[in-house]
C-alpha cells in the first residue's frame, strides 16, 4: 500500500481517516513540504506550522460548501496539496506554474484571493452577511496569524464582528506569541476588580507605602512582574470575549482530535467564535523550527545543510543597510522605521547597532508613515524602509500626514519594479504612479546600487519628503559609474547619441544599454538618458531634446497609466514636441508570478523586446 498522501485528491479524501492515518498523513505532507519547497522555494515555515490544522479543518468542515480563507495566504500548501494539486508542486510560484498564495482562478476551494495581510476576517465577514442574506447554510472560517493581527483592519473587522454577532469562525494561529490558557471566571473578576475606584486607590497607596524603603521596592517590583504574568494568564478572553466574540483556546494546534472536537463544538454556537491555536512554526524541520525567520520565504536549499542557492553578489537592500549605518553613526537624529520586514529591507544589522533608534511596528504600514510623520515633525530624520507593494496601504496617510505637511520623510522603497514568484499582490509596478501624483513628493530611482548612500545621504538634508525606489537583487551591468552628488531635478546623459532618446527609469537604464548594442547593430545609436528624478522632471533637458528634434522612449518599471512616461508626454506637448514618442512600461496589467526574466521578456522589457520596440518605432 502506497502512501495515504497519494489517494488525497480532493477534501473528502480526509473525511473518513482515522486519527492514526491522519497523524501518518500530517507527517507523509510534512516530508512532501520540504522536498519540494527546497527545489522550488516558497514559504516553509509557515506551512510545516499548519499541517494539523489544516487536516483538522479539513476533516470538520465541507469545503464544498463552507469556506475558509487564509490570512495572506503563504500558509494555503497544506489546503492546495489536500484540494488535488500536489502534482502541481514541481512548479510552484513559477512562470504559468501553481500560485505560493489562494487563487480563486485556481480551484474552487479557493474562497478568496489574498496576498497581502490583515484581510481575511473582513472578507469572510462579507462572505458570512452575504449568507445570512441568502439564507443559506454554511460555515465561513478566517485563519489568522497573531502577526496578521497587528494590522488594524483585522482589528476593525473584529470589532464589526463582535458588535453586530454574525455567525463565523475566526482561528487566531499563535506561532509566536505565549499566551497562556485563558481562565474565565477569574478573569471576569480581575477585570472587574481592576475598574473599582477602590481598587486604584489602595493600588496606587500601597505603591507609595512600598516605594519608601529598598526592601519594599522590590515587593513592589515582585509584584509588578506578578502582575504582568497573570494579564498575559487572562488577557485572551477579556479582549476578544469584550469584542463581543466567544473564546476558545489556547489549544494545541499539533493536536488532530482535540482540533477536530473543538472545531464540531464551534459549528454549533451561534454567534461568532474565536479559536486560539498554538502552531509551532517551521515544525517537523528541525533547522527551520530553529530559525523559522530564515525559512519563511526561502529559496532553494539544500536538505542537509539548509543552506539556500543565494548569489553573494551585494544588494540594493544590503547597499540600503549598510549605508544607513554609516550615515547613521554622524546624525544622531536618524531614525529607522520597518513594518515587520527588518530582514528584508537590510535593516537587521541597524537594529543591532543603533536599538534606540530602531522601530519595528509590525505589520502596520499605515502607523509607520505617520509614525515617520510625528518624527519628523520633532525635527528628526525619520526612514522608513518598506516594499513597494507595502506602502500602498498607507496611501491616505502618505498624503494627509506627509505631504501636505511637507514632512521631511525619507521612504526607501525596496522591491520596486518586479519581485517575481510571488505574483501580482507583490509587484512593485504602481509606486511611481501613486507617488508622482502627490504634491511636495520628490521621487528618485538609483541607476546602480553603489547611488543608494548618497541618495539616502541628500534626502536626509531636503525639506520635504522623499521617496527613492530601487529593486529587489543586485545589477546586471557592472561597468556604470554611480553618481557621487545628487542635482535637484537634474537627469543625466548617460551616452551621447542620434535621432531617439532614451529616457530610463532606475533599474531599466541597465536594460536600455544592453538594448543599445542590439540597436548599433541595425545603425541605430540613441542617446540615453538616466531620470536619475523621476519627480520633478529635469524640463531643461526636455526642452533641450525638442529643440533637437529627438524621437523619445521613455522606459520605467511601472505601469504606463499614470507612470513616469505619461508625465513625460504631457510635459512634451507643452513644449510643443511634435515628434515620435513611445512609452515603455507595463501596460494596464496585473503581472503574474515567475521568474523575473521571464517576465521582463513577456511584457518587452527585457534589452531584447525594448530594442524590438525602438525598432517599430523607428520604421
């Protein structure tokens, strides 16, 4: 007999398990997670920490009816895998391959499409309304993370929940947290208790009364710390029981049947229920259960060692840290904020060098721009260090805390242009089109790594906030000189050339010189121009190349509606250019997962489809 595994091809499959062949499943899933993953990449971690709940859930609910949705959706394998698309693992997160999140295009299991975190509660709230409307009969389940929860629109959508009692079921997956087992009645009390008048007094005279003598301050401290153990015994149910949601938990979330009991209870109470699970992130992996951080995302790697398939060659983000520490150490007024990603943007090394003056909110992009805001605003030099496809969640407050204020604000914006395998929630294709559009913004883009220092370096000294945008990786053309001072609103000639000018955006100059030698070779020799600002154009140099009748192609990493090259356009017309003129970017899409080579070339942005279409246009 072959593995369970293998006859798992849809969600009933798991119906009729017994709890022994379901432990051997969880740990037949566990050993397919890590061979495929270390030859494809994705997120680990996460998945090995849901295999029981997953199988739990799938073993109470009727995926053909009820739904379940997943908070960001890294943690979806385990359901993909049970939902008939093991097969499909060998090509995860590739070019036409398997999503790495839920696709609702994918399977009909997928109830919703996620990416991004903090979403899933407000959706299946809609979902479960939308139910109560139709009167239909079915369960709608919300599996978050406790990071997840940090986001304020999980707290928003918990409080709608809560006051109005719609019927769901919200599953708080703890992978970090220790919340301790919630302990009702004298939970109730204690809270109780701590709001007496009384209480606060005789709580404040006995502080006083310890406070007097040494022996006494450390009976007051003793107490304290007591204190802080017991709201952390308690907490659970007195914030989301005063939400207005039934609490179950913490259970161990490794725990098939008790899962399984605890999930039939909650389908019978009527109102809406929050189960806290207690997962053991990266588990079944011992390096990964080690350093769950480093096998969140992850690239290939090998089984033995663990170690990933990485280049050594240094990156933008690297570039972005190390500069930021060397600036740092002459201006004590600098100041670093992330959003959970302390890694990912290179700010790790930061965080160790300067604590005091490091920030990690969490996953709260909003609070970060205005937390920048409110830095500035005390004569500080606030950066703030996000991906791209991030900081469209804090556009509101980009606008009303930043930029009307003229905030001097510093946005370093990783990711910008193509991340690849994770898809279209988290391509950096949009950024220069919603930041250009806010006024008092400047907005650069480095040509090459070795410009992030000086960049970063002459945002800190202008007042009003900037933003530079650079990609994710390292460069691909080595032979560049990077700029060593930065000229407001000025552009650079970067070859001296005839007839067509080719204005480039960041990263995209790198595409546009190996372009250019494919054009030599059909006599075609374009000057090329680096939009070292992307906002405020360089209009002296416009003017110039109308004056000297150049075709023009501008080339950006961004979609075309509203991007750097329509601003270029309108700026043309008005001084009265009358040639040709081509924007290149990507073109009102969404772009899909992939490799990023694959994808420049699909939507003509690699040096070979740029060349294509200098060529047309100059036919």
């Amino acid at each position: 007999m072959g593995r369970i595994l293998d006859q798992i091809t849809s969600p009933e499959g798991v119906k009729d398990l017994t709890n022994v062949e379901l432990e051997v499943l969880a740990a037949e899933i566990r050993e397919f997670l890590i061979e495929s993953v270390s030859k494809t990449g994705g997120h680990l971690a996460s998945n090995l920490g849901v295999v029981e709940l997953t199988i739990s859930l799938f073993k109470s609910f009727n995926l053909e009816n009820d739904k379940i949705v997943w908070d960001v959706g890294h943690q979806s394998y385990v359901h993909k895998i049970l939902t008939g698309r093991k097969e499909q693992f060998d090509k995860l997160r590739k070019y036409n391959g398997l999503s790495g999140f839920p696709k609702r295009c994918e399977s009909k299991y997928d109830a919703f499409d996620t990416g991004h975190s903090s979403t899933s509660i407000s959706a299946a709230l809609g979902m479960a309304r939308s139910r109560d409307i139709k009167n239909e009969k079915n369960e709608v389940i919300a599996v978050i993370g406790d990071g997840a929860l940090t986001g304020g629109m999980a707290l928003e959508a918990l409080n709608d929940v809560g006051f109005n009692k719609t019927k769901m079921i919200v599953i708080l997956n703890d992978n970090q947290m220790s919340i301790s087992k919630n302990v009702g009645g004298l939970s109730m009390h204690l809270n109780k208790l701590r709001m007496e008048p009384k209480y606060n007094k005789l709580k404040s005279n006995i502080n006083e009364t310890l406070k007097t003598s040494k022996a006494g301050e450390k009976v007051a401290n003793c107490i304290s710390r007591f204190k802080d153990s017991l709201k952390q015994f308690i907490v659970p149910s007195m914030l989301f029981e005063d939400m207005g949601l039934k609490y179950i938990g913490p259970i161990n979330g490794h725990d098939i049947e008790t899962l399984t009991e605890v999930f039939e209870m909650a389908k019978n109470i009527e109102e809406p229920v929050i189960i806290h699970v207690v997962t053991n992130k990266g588990k079944g992996y011992e390096l990964a259960e080690k350093n769950p951080n480093k096998y969140h995302g992850v690239s290939p790697f090998d089984l033995e060692s663990g170690e990933t398939n990485i280049s050594s060659n240094k990156t933008y983000s690297k570039a972005f840290g190390d500069a930021m520490i060397e600036l740092a150490k002459d201006d004590d007024r600098i100041v670093a904020i992330t959003a959970a990603m302390p890694d990912g943007t290179g700010l790790k090394d930061f965080a160790k060098e300067f604590p005091n003056r490091f920030f990690d909110v969490g996953i709260a992009e909003a609070h970060a721009t205005t937390l920048a805001a409110g830095f500035a605003a005390a004569n500080m030099k606030p950066v703030f260090a996000v991906y791209s496809t991030f900081l469209q969640r804090a556009y509101d407050q980009l606008i009303h805390d930043v930029c009307i204020q003229n905030m001097p604000v510093v946005f370093a914006i990783d990711r910008a242009g193509l991340v690849g395998e994770d898809g279209e929630t988290h391509q950096g294709i949009f950024d220069l089109s919603y930041l250009s559009a806010i006024p008092n913004m400047t907005v650069l883009a480095p040509k090459h790594l070795e410009e992030i220092k000086v960049m970063i370096n002459w945002a800190l000294h202008h007042n009003g906030p900037v933003a530079i945008r650079y990609p994710r990786g390292t460069d691909i053309c080595e032979d560049i000189n990077p700029l060593k001072n930065i000229n407001y609103g000025k552009w650079e000639k970067m070859v001296i050339g005839k007839k067509i000018a080719i204005i480039a955006v960041g990263k995209m100059l790198q595409h546009v010189l190996l372009a250019r030698k494919e054009l030599n070779k059909h006599g075609i020799n374009p000057l090329i121009v680096n939009a070292t600002f992307v906002k405020p154009l360089d209009n002296e140099m416009l003017m110039e190349l109308v004056d000297d009748g150049y075709d023009i192609v501008t080339v950006e990493d961004n979609m075309t509606n509203g991007g750097f090259g329509s601003y270029v356009l309108m700026k043309l017309y008005e001084l009265g250019f009358k040639n040709k003129f081509k924007a290149l970017g990507f073109v009102n899409t969404f772009v899909p997962q992939g490799d990023i080579n694959s994808l420049y070339k699909e939507n003509k942005l690699d040096p070979e489809g740029i060349a294509e279409s200098i060529l047309k246009l100059n036919e």
